[in-house]
DNA sequence: ACAGGGAGGCGTACGGCGTACACCTCAGGC
DNA sequence: GCCTGAGGTGTACGCCGTACGCCTCCCTGT
C-alpha cells in the first residue's frame, strides 16, 4: 500500500495545462476577473507557482491566444483562393466567439507569437496561390486588419434602456432629435426580423457583408493588376 | 493688499479641466502609467479630488474620448458623398493619431459617450445623403466599423530583431523556414522606398488602401441597388 | 544504494491601483 | 450672520502583479 497512489498528490502543472485552465476560467468568469490569483485558486496552488510557467501575466494572455488560435480549423484543400480564405476566416471567427473575451485579448496583443504567425502565414499563402502579387497581398492583409480574427468592434453598444415606458418614450424622443439618423437606422432595423433587428444586429450577417466587400474589392483589383506603385489608391477604374 | 489675490488658491478644478490634463498627462507619460494618482499629482491635488468631477476612471477614458472626438474636424460641405466621408474619416484619423493611446482606449469604451454618437450620427448622415438606403447604410457602418475612427490594428509588432548580425542571419533563415510568406511580404517591401518598408510599412498609405477599397464596394453596391433582402452576400454580381 | 541537483510549489512581502467613507473648509445666498 | 453645499482632504480597504528566498520531493549518475 505503498504505492504511487498511496499519496494523492495532483500530478505536476505544465504550461499547456495551466493556459488551458486559464481559458475556462475566462470562460467562467470572465476576463476581468482572471487574475493570477483567482488562477492559481483554481488550480488548488499558491499564485507564485505560476511563475513556473510563465513568466508573467502577459505571456499568460499570449499563451491563452495561442491555444485559441490552436483550435482553428485547418486551411480547406483545393478550393478558390477566395472560398478558401473566407471559410478559414469564418472558422477563425467560429474560433474566438466561443470565447466571448477573446477578440478583446487578441486586439491588446503587443507581440505576435509563433503560432499567430503561423496563421498569418498560411493566410498570406491563400493569396499567394490564388495569383496575388506579394504588393496586393500585402496591402490585402493590412485592409483586413483584425477581421482576419473573425470580429469586428462592436459599434453600437447597448446603452441602458429605462424599464419605466413613459421614460423610455422620452428618452427616445431626445435621442431622435439629437441623433436622427441613429435612430433611423434602428428602428428601420426592427421592422422585420432579418438582418437587423433594433439593439441587436445580427452579427454574423455584418461580418460576413464586410468580409465579402472586401474580398471582392481585392479580386477586382488583381483582375485589374493593380500595383501600389501605379495608382496610389484603388478608387474608381472599374472599366 | 488683502485683494483677491492674497491667498493665490487654486482656481477649482472641474469636469473639463480634469478630461483636458488627462490628456495630456497620458500623451506624455503613456496610457498605462495614467493614474487617479498620477492625474491628481499633477493637478496639484489629492486623488480623492478627482471623483467630485468623474465617478470613476472608466467616466475619467469615456471623457478623454470626448475631448478628442471634440477634435475631429466638421464635415466638408458640398462634397460628393464619398469624398465628404473619406475626407471626415481621414481627419478623425488625425485626431486619433495625434494620442498615440488613442486607439486603445477608444476600441475599449464599452458604451458610446454623447460626443462618440454625434460622429456617428453624421457619418449616417452623409451616406443618407448620399442616396444610400438605411439598410445599405446601415451594413455600411459596420463594415467600417473601428476604420471609421482612422486607425487600424497593428498587424506585425515588430518583434525584437536582434543587434548580433550573425544571429540575426542565424534568426532570419529560421523565419524563412517557419514563415516563408510573411518573410517573402517583408522583404519584398523593403527594396523600394515605396509603400512597404520592411518593419514598418506607410500605415497612411494602408489605411486609405483599406478604407477606398471598402467605400469602392459601398459605392458599386449602391449603384447596383444592393438589399441585404435580396442577395444576402454583395459578392460577385459586377455584370 | 546513495548523494546531488533541479523542477515544482510555498510563504511572505512590497508597492501600486481604484475607490468607499467620513471629515474639513470656505464662498455665496438667505 | 448663519447655513449650505461644492470642492478638497485623509485614512483605509481589498485587490492586483510579482520579487525573493525557502522547502520538498523525484530523477539521475555513480
């Protein structure tokens, strides 16, 4: 009765394990309540054993993005480079929204870490195989910028909406008057139940409008051969 | 001699006061080292001092916003849609741009301020006028989204590139290897004094790339009559 | 079989943060 | 001439990230 079992002891943390941790507790609670310590509660150990692991609440985030980022759906074989790249961006997408704190982590990155390069990379590679010059590509990936994430800065956040109608009533008076097209647009929205739905567009249908204004704004201007060097901007000369 | 100006109190703060050395404290001292503390050091008062005016520090960035926001200049009259936009959006750019924390604390409000709702608001409207419907409008600002602020994420931080040239060769045909597109991208961009040097590209340049590529496709999405009933994605369709 | 060392975990402590709460101090209006 | 309330103060609390030194096993080489 000796054995290895005869003490219990929790088998030794790793850095894998405790950036996993570190991404259901956000998940649980939030990320602005991941704090090293309420981790380090989490995990049964005393906030300092941590620092075994990592160096410090920075490279926890970092590490945390990668593991995110680790579960992106690989490229897609043999399509359209277009096809190709819009699905592994909505896969990217799929990625970080289910981790609501995951956009926000990814925007406050300072360094790129291997693995998000590796995304980058590959991304960069789509566009390489579907013809692209290394200049168009280049600035593609620039205009692309953070949805290459799969998100978007939510605009609109909901401001509080009193519960009292007769104060609702006027408050929405007040804000037509300041803010008219504002106001418009949301209630233009909620008329029917399709893409936008006052105090809460639909979200999906919003990314991926964009996403296809730009792609198709890229593939028209590799169709033209646009260089950087040539025009300065890609403005007009469809014809 | 007992004048007013006896006793040279200070003159009493006040919420507008307070927003305006914010601001200037965090562009000399940095975003992150702006402090209740630091700011009440430098008003010359102590910390407790500052709530009379702001409730809480996220009221204190909400405010620091405003301020610039309050900066941008006031839409070009009598401009063709597009350019009146691209005009307003490129100095909101400048706005921004001259707080380099600016990005960060505007991507993090989580409710939009007054001021922030004016700007939208006449962004709307200048689609609006432009004979756009509410519904393209309306996907229009979102596919603008953190671009209507003039700023776009910093995709490649530079990582640190070592001072040893040999190592540096050593670290570069590691990159190579792991990386090859985005070593291909940056040193491809770094021949010419062009658009793209490596480790540093013309972010103006990228920006108004990005932002006339997404005005093109709102412009020919217009022409083409585009309603998110109808098609529910603007690809293709040119012809 | 045993000594040595290193990886993993612990305990304490420090300085900084945002801010709750009670108090003081006057200038201005009655 | 008193009152009041806006503006400013002082103290204190609980949280944070993390530096530093120590302990305690397990693995390894001999």
């Amino acid at each position: 009765m000796t054995g290895p079992a005869k003490t219990p002891r929790r088998a030794p943390l790793n850095r894998d394990r405790v950036l996993r941790a570190a991404v259901a507790l956000a998940d649980e609670i939030g990320i602005d309540a991941l704090s090293m310590r309420s981790l380090a509660e989490r995990l049964g150990v005393v906030p300092m054993a941590l620092y075994k692991h990592v160096a410090n609440k920075e490279e926890l985030l970092d590490g945390m993005v990668e593991v995110i980022v680790g579960e992106i759906a690989p490229p897609a074989r043999g399509a359209d480079w277009k096809d190709a790249i819009r699905q592994r961006i909505l896969s990217a997408r799929q990625a970080l929204l289910s981790h609501r704190w995951a956009s926000q982590v990814v925007e406050s990155r300072r360094h790129a870490t291997p693995v998000v390069l590796d995304y980058m990379d590959s991304l960069i590679g789509m566009f390489r195989a579907g013809g692209f010059s290394v200049d168009l590509t280049h600035h593609a990936m620039h205009a692309l910028g953070s949805r290459m994430w799969g998100f978007t800065q939510e605009l609109f956040p909901t401001p509080p909406p009193p519960a009292d109608p007769e104060a609702r009533a006027a408050m929405f008076d007040q804000l037509a008057a300041r803010y008219p097209h504002i106001i418009e647009m949301a209630t233009a929205g909620s008329r029917d139940g399709g893409s936008a739905p006052g105090g809460g567009c639909d979200d999906q249908f919003e990314f991926e409008f964009a996403l296809d204004v730009l792609l198709d704004g890229f593939e028209r201007l590799h169709r033209q051969g646009w260089d950087s060097t040539a025009r300065r901007h890609p403005t007009g000369a469809t014809a």
